[in-house]
C-alpha cells in the first residue's frame, strides 16, 4: 500500500493542475510599431482549450519590445526601444492594470539611461526595475515607488569591449538584466562582448555594485542574448545568439559566479547556423524541459533536463509555424507555449505534453501585428 500511494504522488507531480482549478489569464503582447501596430496587444486566454481571444489595443506606445509584470501583478512595464545615438532616447512605461477588463492605464514614463532598450525584469519585491540597452551597452535600474510610478535612474553602468563578428559585435550590446533567484545579484548577457556580466544587488540604496569575478566569459562570437534560471536555482541556461548554441552553468548563490558546464546546438545536424539566430530560452514551470527559439529554421529546440548529469538532452525540434520566432512564452500552468512569429504576424499556441515535454501545435492561431514579446496577469472575476 505505501508503495502504491508513493507512485501515485509521483505521478501527481509530473501532472498539470487540474482544469477545474485552471485560472484565466490576460495575455499582453509587445510588438514594434508601424507595419500595422500601434502598441501593447491584450488578449484573453482560456487555460482549458489553450486558446486566446482576438487581440484588442491596450495601450500605445512607440516600439513596446518587452513586457514585464510586478510581483504584486498590479503593474505592467514596457520599455520603448528609441534611440538618437545619444543615449536619451529610450524609455521605460508604468502602467496600472485593470484585470477584470485587461485594460491598461497609463502612470508615467521615464529614460531608460540609454538608447536601444529591449528588456527589463522587476527585482524580487518590485522595488525597482532593472533595464538592457541595447545600442548603448549599458544597465539601468530605475526605482519604483508605492503607485507603480517609475523614477528616474539610480545607478547606469555602461559596458566596453568588442567582440569577434564584424557587424554585430563592434561594442556592447547589453541584451538583457535579470536579478538571481535568491535576489542577491544581478546578471546582465551581453551580446557584444561574450560575456555574462554579474553585479551585487544593494536592496537597500537600490544600487548596482562591482562584483568579483565580474563577468563569465563565453567562446568568441557566441553572443549571449537571454538566460533563464532553472527552478531549483542551481543553474543557468544561456541562449548564445551568434552562434546558435545553448550553454548550461552552475550557478553558486554564495559566490556569486555562473560556472559552463557543457554547450549544445540549438539547430537539427546539418544546418547551417550562419543562416539562423536565437531569441529566447525558457525553462518548464517543472524544471524538467528547456526550450529555444531559433530564426531562420524557424523552430523551437526542446530539450529534457538531466539531474544526475546535470546537463540537457535535445528532444528534437517542432516548427513554429511561422517567421522569426521572436518570443515565446509558457503559461504559469505549464499546459500551453505561445509563439511570436515577428515576421509572419501572429501568435501560435502550442500544447505542452505533460510526460515528454514535447509541443504540439494546437492549430490554433491568433493575428497581432509584429509581436516580440507576451507576459501573463491572472484575471479577476468579472
């Protein structure tokens, strides 16, 4: 008896949460402007069918390239990659959200201490917001007061060096910044110098500070664009764009340092990766599938996470079903991914299967005009 009931709990845990306790989602979708878009898309989702309502105008705003939520899901921030060559042009946007309408209202706005920003993440008890410059190769972190409003910025550090591509890596290009699991620190991938450049997080001035070693560096002309935490908060997985690889680190919280352990293709045998480059890296709600994005082949490469070895064994691939997959995300109940397919003007919705980690294209697609980005707020009964 106590074995029966030891495999049922396991077989409960590689289970999705039932859908009669499913929760209905409002999807927000950034896009670059022109072309047919005006701004932030909102969406519904249902989390039983895995499918989204026609997307409606929640806000405009120029070039809203990446969305993040506050921890108390009241808030919504947008970056408005501008730049003038003088590092003043771009923006971070506060926005109050209404979930039982998915509207969004407009708080204030703020530079973003450079050119070019295309991500921000909020630090763990949403009291500031931390911001990559893309043209100007630079970290921002703003503070964030009571009402969601966004201040001006406490702390820019600007990045230098060069890397080995010739066109895209001639300085840094910060790609994006993310606090570490426990908070403590703040990593920041850095497409223009092969590096993943770590800071200590001071909670209390909401500071950046030097951090010894400062950087991990990576192979030359690798690109580092995105890395996303594994739940157990003991690795990292970083999406090189450059080269279209995927490096899976040790991360040790005490030290403060990201270790590589082994680097795999993102692309199927025989492809060419000069005609590809990566997007997004995501890890599974249950830490036991990572996924990336690739443009060019136009798939996402899914992988299955090994404990013991710590490392990853690719799956296969599965096709976007259409261009430049900019983004994707996984819903908080893990059953569905949505693919933005930038190029191609649209959203697919794919099953996640619950035992192999595989994705299934649902058939079902939704139109939004050059999207790049979609983050999840829980809506509230109407």
């Amino acid at each position: 008896m106590q074995r029966m009931l030891f495999c049922l709990g396991l077989a409960c845990l590689t289970q999705f949460p039932s859908p009669s306790a499913a929760q209905d989602w409002w999807v927000y979708f950034g896009t670059y402007t022109g072309s047919g878009s005006r701004g932030i898309y909102v969406s519904r989702l249902d989390p039983i069918r895995g499918r989204l309502t026609p997307p409606q105008l929640a806000a405009e705003v120029p070039h809203p390239s990446f969305l993040a939520v506050h921890p108390k899901e009241m808030f919504l921030y947008s970056v408005s990659e501008l730049g003038d060559g003088k590092g003043r042009a771009g923006r971070v946007v506060a926005y109050a959200t209404d979930r039982r309408t998915g509207k969004l209202r407009q708080l204030n706005e703020q530079s973003s201490g450079g050119d070019g920003p295309c991500h921000l993440a909020l630090e763990p008890r949403g009291r500031s917001v931390f911001v990559a410059n893309y043209s100007s190769g630079s970290v921002a972190v703003l503070p964030l007061d009571r009402e969601g409003r966004v201040g001006v910025a406490k702390t820019v550090i600007a990045h230098t060096g060069s890397g080995a591509h010739p066109q895209r890596q001639r300085g840094p290009h910060a790609h994006q910044a993310i606090p570490s699991p426990d908070g403590a620190h703040v990593l920041v991938c850095d497409l223009g110098i092969d590096q993943v450049r770590v800071y200590r997080w001071q909670a209390r001035t909401g500071e950046l500070a030097p951090h010894d070693p400062s950087f991990m560096a990576l192979p030359a002309g690798s690109g580092p664009r995105h890395l996303a935490f594994h739940p157990n908060g003991r690795w990292a997985y970083v999406l090189n764009e450059l080269n279209s690889t995927l490096t899976v680190c040790r991360w040790n919280r005490r030290g403060g340092t990201l270790e590589a352990l082994a680097t795999v293709s993102t692309l199927p045998e025989g492809f060419d990766a000069a005609n590809n480059t990566t997007a997004e890296v995501a890890v599974h709600p249950s830490g036991r599938f990572v996924y990336a994005s690739n443009r060019g082949h136009d798939s996402l490469a899914m992988f299955a996470v090994d404990e013991q070895s710590e490392g990853v064994r690719l799956l296969g691939h599965v096709p976007t079903e259409g261009r430049t997959p900019r983004h994707f995300a996984i819903d908080p109940s893990g059953r569905w991914c949505l693919v933005e397919n930038q190029d191609s003007d649209q959203v697919a919705v794919f099953r996640v299967e619950a035992g192999s980690g595989r994705l299934v294209f649902t058939g079902h697609v939704i139109r939004v005009p050059r999207p790049v980005c979609a983050v999840f707020v829980p809506m509230e009964g109407r």
